[in-house]
C-alpha cells in the first residue's frame, strides 16, 4: 500500500471515528480499532469507504496482554508503516467516591489510560525511530491537569499519561516523532462516550441546551480539523500540549466569576 | 473593504511579517505595525502586493500613550472591522543580573509585553464584542511560564502577560472572541530580533548550526501556519494555550538526560 | 541592635501585622510599614511592645520613586540587618471588566504588585548577598496563577510577581538567599483588606458563615506560622512555592463536584 | 496506647526514617513499614526508644495484596489511631530508554507509586473520616510535575500520584483529612535510595561534592522539620503542595543560565 497509515485506537463515534475519517479523506488508509460493537465498527470503515477512502476495522481488547502489540506489527506488516497514531482510549466512569471506586476500577483506569499508551509507544516508537518521523497524538483530558473530586481513577491515570507524553516527547522528539498531549477540557459532542454516560434522555437534554446551534460542546469534527493540524506541523514548530474546549465552557482553571 | 483586517503590532521579519503575509495571500487585508524601519515595512508591504495581497503599514511606538488605541479607532475607521490582531511585541533584553537590569529597563518591559496588550483588548474588544467574534493571538515565550536566570524584566512581563491572556479568555471567549496564548519555547529563525541580539557573526553561526536544513530554529513560516490554523478554530473547540518549539531542542520543563 | 530585623511590607492587621508581631514574639525586631493609618500603626508597634519585643513603624507610599529603597537603607544603616523580608502588598481592586479596569488601575496594580517587590529586591539583595543570607517571603494570590474573570489588573500583576520571584530564586538562591512565592487561596479573615472590600456588614456576615468557630477564613496567626517556618528552613531543604487555603475551600484548580 | 501514631510506609535510613524519628522525638508513636532489611528496621525502631520514644517495626511488601490494608487495620486495632500517615515508596529505576523500561518494571512503579497510595488511602480515609480528623503526608518527587526523558517509568506514576494527592484532598480537605503532595525536586543525602543507585564510591563522591558542610543534598533531618510543619498547620491554613531543594540546585522550571 502506498498510502500513509493512520492507526485510531479507541476510534468510536466520537472523536476517534471522526478523526480517522478527516485523515482518511485526505489521503491516508485509517485503521480503525475499538473493543466492541463490529457493528458500529463496519459502519464506520463503510462510511470512510463510501467517500473513496480506505480503511481496516479491528476489534481489540487494549487491556489484554499483547493486544496493542500485536495490532501494530499487524498493520506495520501487512498494511503499512504507521505514520500517525491517535491514542485515543480513555476510562472516565464518573464521579465516584473514594468508597465507591474499586480497586479494579482504578487498575483498570491506569490499565488503559496509562499503560495501553506505553505498551502502543513501547511496539510502535521504534518503527517510527527507523523512518526518522512519525505523530503520536494523545487524546487527553482536564483530569490529567488536575484531580478533581470524584475523579480519583481517572485523573490518577490521566495524571500517568500526561507525564509519560512528556517523557516519550523527550525521547523520541529529537528523533524526529512527535507526540502530542491534548487536553480536551469539557463534554465532547459524542453519542458513545458522553452519550453514554448520561443515557439518551440527558444527553439530548445537554445536546439542546448547549451543543447543536450553540456550539457549546466540542464537535467531533473541529476536533479532528486540530488533530490533523496538529500532524502536519513542520519539525521546526511542534506542539507537545494545548487544550481544546468550547468557547462557552469554563477553563479547569477558572472559577465561575459571579459579579460579572 | 470586504476583505477581512489581520493588525500585526511587531511587524518585523520574523514571526509578525511572515504571520502577516500568510494571513494576506488567505484573503486578509494586512495591517502591519512596527516602531521603525520604514523601509523594512515599505519592504512588507510591497512584498505582500507583489504577491497580490494587500496591506497597510503603520509606524507605531507602542510605548506612546494611546498610540495602540489610535491605531485600533484609525483601521476600524478607515480600512475595516479587524478580524484577527496579532500581538507580537516583546521585550526580550537578553540575560541581566538584578543589578544590571535598570528600573527603567524593568518597566519598559512591562510597558511593551503587558500593558502594551491590555491597551490593545481595551480598545479592540468592544468593536469585536459588537460583533460578536474576533481573535486575538498572542505571540508569548517560555519566560511567561518559568522565570529563568537573568531575565527579571522579561519574565515578570511575560507572566503578566500570561494571566492577562486568561482574564480576557475568561470574559471574552463567551462572547465569541477567541484569546490564544502562544507559547514559542525556543530561538526563532528571524533576523529582526535574535539576529540583532546576537550580531550577524553568531546569528549565522547558530544558523547554520541548528537552522538550516537541520530545522533547529523555529521557522517563522510554520509558525504562521499554527497562528492561522488558531484563528481558524470552530468556537466549538478553541485553544487557549499551546507551545511550539523546534524538534530538537529541549522544553523549558525538561532538564537534559545525560544518560540516554 | 543585636536583633535581627524583619521588615514587612504592607503591614496592615491581617497577614502583614500579625506575621510581624510571630516574628517579633521570636526575638526579631519587626520593621513595620504601611502607606496609611499612623494610628493602626502606633496600635501594632505598641502591642508588639506590650509583648516585650521591638518594633518600628514607619509610613510609606510604596507606589512613590525611591520609597522601598529609601527604606531599606534607612533600616539597614539605622536599625540593623534585614534577615527576613515579607513583601505583602497587593492591589486586589474586586472583580472588574476591561471596561471598568481603566489604565491608570492597571498599571497601579503592576506598581504595587510588581514593579514594588523589583525595587525591594534591587535595593535589599545586595545587602544579603554580602551576608550570604537572607530571606523574602512573598505573599500572594491565586490570581499569580491562573487569571479569572475580571482579575485583568489583579492577574497581570501578580503573575508578574510569581514569575519575577523565580527569576530572584534562580539568581540569588545559590547566594543564599531564600526567595519564597507563597500562594493565598482564599479569603483571609483580615479587618484591613477583606473587611474594607467587603463592608462591615458582609465582613461580618462571611465571618459567621465561613469563619470564627468553622475555620473558613484563613486566619493570619497560622497563615504566620508557616510564614515563619519557611523563614528558618535550613538552606539544604527550602521550599519556593506552596499554597495555603482553608480546608474547607475549593483549591482554585478544582471545579466543584456536584455529585459527591 | 494514648500517643498519637505516626505510620510511615517506606522508612529507610533516609526521609522516611528520619522523619519517623522526628515524629517520635515530638510524642507520637511511630509505625514503621519498610519492604525488607529487618535488621536495619530493627535498628531504627531501637534508636527511637533510645532516645526514650515508642516506636514498632513491620516488614511490609507493599505491592503485595492486601498488605497495606492489613497493616492499617493492625495499627488501628491494636496500637491506635493513625494520626500522620507518610507515604514515602517510590520507584524510582534510574534514567532508562523505552526499549529498556520493561512492562513489568513500568506496572511496578505504578504499583508503588500510585496503587500503593490509593490502597493506602482506601484503607485509611474512613478511618479518619470518623475522627474527623487526619494527615497524609507524600513524598513526591520533580518527576510528578513533568517527565524528563529516561523517566517513562516513575514520571507515569508519580504524575498519577500527584493527580491521586488532589482528588483525594478535594474529597477529604473538607472532612477534615490533610492530604499533602510533597515535590522533593532533588537528590536526598540517603544511603538507602541514592546511596544504592549510585554505589558507595559514586554516593560518597557526590556527598563530598554537594552534600556535606556545603549543604547541596537535601537533608532528610531538614525534611522532617517541614514534614512536621506540614502535620501541623492549623485547618484554616492548610499547603497542598510545595516543594523543597536544596539552595544551590536548579529548580526544575529552570534552564541554567550561562552568561549570570
């Protein structure tokens, strides 16, 4: 295939599908991996297809043993060199308690939030060392900023990855990868995630009180327009962080001002 | 005027100029202001027309009590509604012990990098509010997020400058004017400002060291691609802060590994 | 005089009043200044008096040329060595939009905030420096580190502050000399400040709601015991930064968590 | 037992047995856990009787299942109230590439750094909840607050750990539980962490070079005073987070600055 590769891990109908279709559209063979719903997943190859682009589903438990690595010598054998990995993964359960929140919930967290992004680094950096380049963007979120309450998994793990961004940037960077950490700082605009979390009648609730002609809550798509901008900066001029959110959101580190 | 206005306040030949010769060959009227070389800027324009932009030059002295006002009230005026400004003056001295940084040097500093800003969101803010959009891009450094040795003037102003961003994201974003902090954490490949800084001798010395083919200095061209990308970003998803540093070169936040 | 001296800038009731009275307590001799209330100042040189210790008061308009300079050479050669410095000035103006924020508020704020703590350095610095020792404290806020709503000249100012601290630590800390950056994030139950802010009777009200027996206001006697802790830390193990608030108070990095 | 209890998990020669130390010098009764070396355990806890205080040693394999969990419910049951819990393991391996940061040395930092804590916290919060009551102090390291490179290991943990501090003191600052996160940005004069990782002649070498009369290791006797300071801060003035280094060091924020 002489078509650049672009590997989504975690590629749902929200950031990560809408993604995968922005770089299919121009030019790259999306590969697409989630963990459940081959429905959902052949939907989306078809989608990407029925726009003349190309594509390849896999379902993929990132949590179990070997998974991510295998996937990446998959694709780097059989499809192509990976040129752009979008990590993509992420494990947010909700506000719960300190009680509430089992300590398989919290591994399970860091288990796919932190260590599924070393284990993707650990198979896929040295292709990328050997060819000189590569982008391995990070979808991340304000927990990995701070810890808000209710947020313990999360933001433990979100708090990992963030730090080991910053590590791979250190290493790889200079060996021409880059690595990317992007916080999306409020409620994205994504029937699988957001959706449900929230069940269908307060997510349409939320969706008509900020998001459709509001813009209030981030767009799968603009997202995407950042995350492919973001993989043609020149070497000379890279990101490694920037937040993302609506222009009506409140920043994690603002409180409400009252008097305004 | 139906194109869109783009106002450069530090137009020189490095990231302002370039920015504003991108943002003209997208259909932006550019208006550039720098405090001299006359020539330098008749240079800019005539380059942007030759390339069949267009553009305005202004001499400013950002320091004069409401020049930056003026400027706003003229272009509002006379040429059209100002879509995009780019602040991108600094007042970057070089390393100075405490007692060889004058009080005088100190408050330039400030007068150029902080209040040089808040005099221009004073008087460009309404007009965008009225609007209801606008953006407001400013060119920020390291020295904003860290203060290092020997730059008490410049990262005191730069750390104003900073939190300024954010309390005119914090009011304006909501009203649709887009607020971004741009963090530039390295050398840039311009002539105007470390060429001068270093001398022509050391300037092309460090160019043909780390710049060049070796894309070790930031290159103003891709840094306006970013700038244009952020003025271009759905209100639905906007970044208020991000960094862009050369591949190779090490983030403020990284001390270097000797061992790897 | 035997004593070492520690000289307070902005020494009103609340923190600047009741950390020179701890220090006072512990045998120095408290160098008190503030820009009005001679009364207030007499009471609190006379109530440090009543304690057995040693006080000296003095009026001064720190935004004035050469007043903080003056100050320090009068001390220095009348009275004693300055051991420990307290900067705790502050131009917190209450929320206001950029309309409202005029120029000349703006820039007082830098003044006070800023531009002051440069010019006590730049005076006090060289003196420690020849001691090898020496200790600023600096009291600040939350708006040093991310700027809310309607903070335009508080923000600005105090980011200023934060980074010029670690500018003064990066120079002077290997000299001796321990530069502390000390966050206030939250209201303080001080008559001077909040009270006159607030009014008598919203003071009073937020005392009774926050405050007295529930310890939600931070109260100045233990914000001065760690003022003095910091103040005696052996130079193996100094801290720069760190934060202090009520336990009850929301950290300004945490959005509150409706759910738990 | 009427002494309050001082539990600190990883008590070697360095912080966490000096501290314990300390702590019992100041009336409580010290719990010291540690992984192996029951002879030098034994040694400690000797020392604190020696200087007349209570102390009692356990051999705790903190990764282990349940251990945490059990130690807590032992103390509580037979010895008393865990006032102060210290939460000193880390995991730290040295500088090492990707390709040599094994899966299993990668889950094991986490597993100490971060797991470790939050069992410790699920084990012991409810506990103090009931008190109302309760410290819990962790000693984090520069690699919390950015990843340098040949840290993928205990950057990820120790940014998880820091998220973990905040989440936890968001939902417990207000029961009363001060959770504190303790960035030691340096190396500590210890000879059972350093000491080891560098070796004797290495550890000696560097003792001569920085530590010693010229204070330029952290003293771990001086790290006590602040940690004893930290477990008494009155509630109405409460630090989250600081740092500590010794004078001579370079900040972490910080870039050495060659020409001062």
């Amino acid at each position: 295939m002489t078509k650049p590769v672009c590997l989504v891990v975690g590629a749902g109908a929200g950031i990560g599908g809408t993604t995968a279709k922005r770089f299919a559209r121009e030019g790259y063979h999306a590969c697409l991996a989630r963990r459940t719903d081959k429905e959902g997943l052949d939907r989306l190859v078809g989608e990407i297809e029925a726009e003349s682009g190309s594509a390849t589903g896999f379902i993929l438990n990132a949590a179990e043993e070997n998974s991510i690595e295998r996937l990446v010598e998959t694709i780097e054998a059989d499809i192509g060199p990976i040129d752009v990995a979008i990590y993509n993964l992420g494990a947010q359960i909700g506000d719960r308690t300190l009680a509430e929140t089992s300590l398989k919930a919290f591994e399970m967290g860091w288990r796919i939030a932190t260590f599924g992004l070393f284990r993707l680094a650990w198979a896929l950096c040295p292709h990328m060392v050997q060819r000189g380049k590569g982008t391995v963007l990070v979808t991340s979120a304000t927990a990995a900023m701070r810890g808000n309450g209710g947020q313990h998994s999360h933001a433990a793990a979100m708090g990992g990855r963030r730090m080991l961004c910053q590590t791979l940037n250190a290493q790889f960077a200079p060996r021409g990868i880059h690595v990317v950490h992007i916080v999306i700082d409020g409620a994205v605009d994504a029937p699988d995630t957001l959706g449900k979390m929230l069940g269908p009648a307060r997510y349409q609730e939320l969706r008509e009180r900020k998001g459709l002609e509001k813009d209030g809550l981030l767009l799968p798509a603009e997202i995407a327009n950042t995350y492919f901008h973001l993989a043609h900066q020149h070497r000379s001029a890279w990101t490694h962080e920037l937040d993302l959110r609506a222009f009506s959101d409140l920043p994690w580190w603002n409180h409400p001002s009252l008097s305004l």
